[in-house]
C-alpha cells in the first residue's frame, strides 16, 4: 500500500482535524516569523523590546499547557482547540487595530502564546483519540508535513501582506483561523467509549497516573533534551551562519530544513515502521543530531555545515513523531490531553535551558565556543543512550501500542 492509499484509508474525522491544524498554521506562520519586524519597523520599538514579545510568547505557549491540558480533559479537547482558536484570532483583530502601548502589547503577546497552548496538545490529543494505534506515526509525521507546508504557505502570505498593508497583515492570519473556527465548530466527533473508571478520573489522578508510569517519564526526559537541541535551529545555527558565511546562509539553513522535511518526513518514517520500534526509531534520531553537532563543532566549511543541517534534520523528522506516538499509543485515552500537556512543560524546560545556555556560550558578535557544540553532542548521545534501555525487543519487531491491547 502506498503512502497516499494510507493517508485515505485514515478515519474522515481525523482528516477533518488535519485539515483545521493546517489552515491554523497557516494563519498561525503568517504573523509569527514577522511580528518582531513589525514591532521595530512599523511601530518603532527596539530591538530588545521585540525580543521580550517572542519571550512572553514562548512563557505563554509552553507555561500555559498545563491549562490547556486542564481544559481538554475536563471539558474535552474539542473545546480547547475551540477556545485557543477564538484567543487567536481576538490577538490577531486588536493588533490589526494598531495598538502601540507596550502594556497591552505585552499582554496580548503573552495571550497570543496562551492561545496555542490550548490548540496544540488539544488536537494532539484528539487526533491520538481518533485514530487507532498502528496509525498513529503515520498520524504525527503526516501532522508535522502538513504543519511545514502551513509554513512555508503562511509565511509566503505573511511577507506579502506585511509590504502591502500592515493592517491586512494581522486581518488575513484572522481571517483563515476564523475559517478553521467555523470547520471546527461544525466536527462531528464519532462516539468514543471509555471505561468509567477514566471517565471519573480527575486531572490530578491522570497526572499522577502518568508520572508513575516509567515509559512516560523517559518520554519526559526525552522529549527536553530533544528541546534543548532543537531550540538550537531557531537561535544558535541561525547566528553561526551568519556570522560565518553571511545572512544568505541563514535563508538555507531553512531552505534545507524544510526540504528535508516535506520530502522524507512521511516515507522515511513509514520505512522505519516497518523494521524497528518507536524507542528504536528514537534512538536512530538522536545519533543523527550526534553527527550534526559533532560536524559543526569540528569544521568551518559551508557545505558540510549544510550537511550537518540534514543530519539534524533526520534527527527532528524522526524524533519528534516518534514521541508523540508512543504518548498518545501508550496513555489511556482519556488522559491524553493531559499527557500532551505534560509534554509541552517538558519542551519549555529544554527549550529555555537550551537557549539560555547557547546564550551564555557566545560571544557579544555572536560567535559561540566549541563547547556548546560538543554539549549539544553529550546530551544527543544521553538521548540516544537513554532510548536504546528501553529497547527490550529486537530491531526488527514492532512495538504493540496501549490502546490496541486494552
């Protein structure tokens, strides 16, 4: 079967939801990457000014998760992803009006951040919920191509109507999550049965359930270190690049990113699946970001820089679908929004972590000491390290997923 027989043979309402996640990136990415841009150019403020905006944000996207993973398993992961969407685009509609206090600014900023943290684990959990376990990798690398591909659209929209008019810049992101508002106001949900004893649970109990399942704290463990590297892709390679080769570089350090991603994201890991499990698949993933770090630490030559940006990028297109798998195929269902939420608090702790200490490793010009690379490789081969324990079946058998054996 191939890749496109796969994707149709997944439930409708899973679609559905991709659909809605992707018209969200779009409108998502066509302010995020130029907001800061706005803020110094059109309305003035400084450069340190526009940082402390992308700081709130983050503070508000990750610190808030916890909230949204509240919502999502008291009242539902539907009306999460409804609530998030409606915070989105108010931030979008009042900065359209052109708001310039540094007050209100500050705080829809930090709303805008909150607003995700409602939407992503929400419609992690729900397409977990919506698809049955075997599909699940298919599920989160089809989630995370179509979320590049709202990139890549969202930030073409975004470039134009920031030249045209600044005002329709803020209105057209508006306009495209009011239409997946309306898509996700109209989902139908299929019935989903759970045991009565989930749907009693409390948020407390599903929070407790999961720290005192060994599997999920790994995933934890994993996941920050796997932050603390990524976060190194919007701060560290982007500031080296420059520094070493000029701003052309930086534009294709995303270029091949992005390239690698839209075209091996889905076959790469449908040819894992079929030969090694999750963990193993993890494990795989972190020693390609050993070889990206190791590579960037010990040459200066432009190409093989670009080269250790695949590596990095095989590393990301395999870890990041792998770990949300096993979450959301080894999590009792009705703890799934939690357990994407906890996730989400595990990515802030790495993500910060790792950009404040590539912060404290340079220099004021930007120029970063070899040790934060060959760190980046230590906490690579700790993940890497870490995922191979958990490897208690051989390489080529499959790992069987929670919810297919309950």
């Amino acid at each position: 079967m191939n890749v496109f027989s796969m994707i149709k043979a997944l439930p409708v309402t899973a679609l559905r939801v991709l659909l809605i996640q992707w018209l969200t990136a779009i409108g998502y990415f066509s302010v995020i990457p130029f907001f800061m841009v706005y803020l110094v150019r059109y309305l003035h403020f400084s450069p340190a000014f526009a940082a402390t905006q992308l700081t709130l944000f983050l503070v508000g996207q990750y610190g808030a998760s916890f909230i949204g993973g509240y919502i999502g398993h008291v009242k539902g992961p539907v009306l999460a992803m409804r609530l998030g969407l409606a915070l989105q685009i108010v931030c979008y509609l009042v900065f359209s009006c052109g708001i310039d206090d540094a007050f209100y600014l500050s705080c829809f900023s930090l709303l805008l951040g909150v607003s995700k943290a409602f939407f992503t684990p929400a419609s992690k959990a729900l397409l977990s919920t919506l698809t049955p376990g075997q599909d699940q990798l298919l599920l989160f690398s089809l989630r995370s191509t179509i979320n590049n591909l709202g990139v890549a659209v969202g930030s073409g929209i975004g470039a134009l109507m920031l030249d045209f008019n600044v005002v329709g810049f803020f209105i057209a992101a508006a306009t495209v999550q009011i239409v997946a508002l309306v898509l996700l106001l109209t989902l139908r949900l299929p019935a989903i049965v759970l045991p009565d004893n989930l749907k009693n649970a409390s948020f407390v109990a599903g929070v407790k359930s999961l720290l005192l399942k060994p599997f999920f704290l790994l995933l934890l463990v994993l996941y920050a270190l796997y932050s603390f590297l990524y976060i190194q892709l919007e701060y560290s390679f982007p500031l080296r690049a420059s520094h070493a080769w000029g701003n052309e570089m930086v534009a294709y350090v995303f270029w091949v990113n992005a390239l690698v991603v839209m075209c091996l994201q889905l076959p790469l890991n449908l040819y894992l699946s079929r030969f090694v499990s999750n963990w193993t698949a993890i494990f795989l993933g972190f020693l390609f970001m050993v070889m990206s770090f190791l590579v960037i630490g010990m040459t200066d030559v432009s190409t093989l820089f670009l080269l250790a940006i695949v590596f990095f990028t095989f590393g990301e297109l395999i870890i990041d679908p792998a770990i949300d798998t096993v979450a959301g195929s080894r999590s009792e269902k009705h703890f799934l929004a939690i357990a994407f939420s906890l996730l989400g608090l595990a990515g802030l702790v790495g993500g910060v972590s790792g950009n404040m200490i590539a912060g404290a490793l340079s220099t004021g010009d930007g120029v970063f000491h070899k040790s934060l690379w060959f760190l980046n490789v230590l906490l690579a081969m700790v993940g890497a390290g870490l995922a191979v324990l958990t490897i208690k079946v051989k390489f080529s058998s499959r790992m069987e997923p929670y919810n297919e054996k309950n």
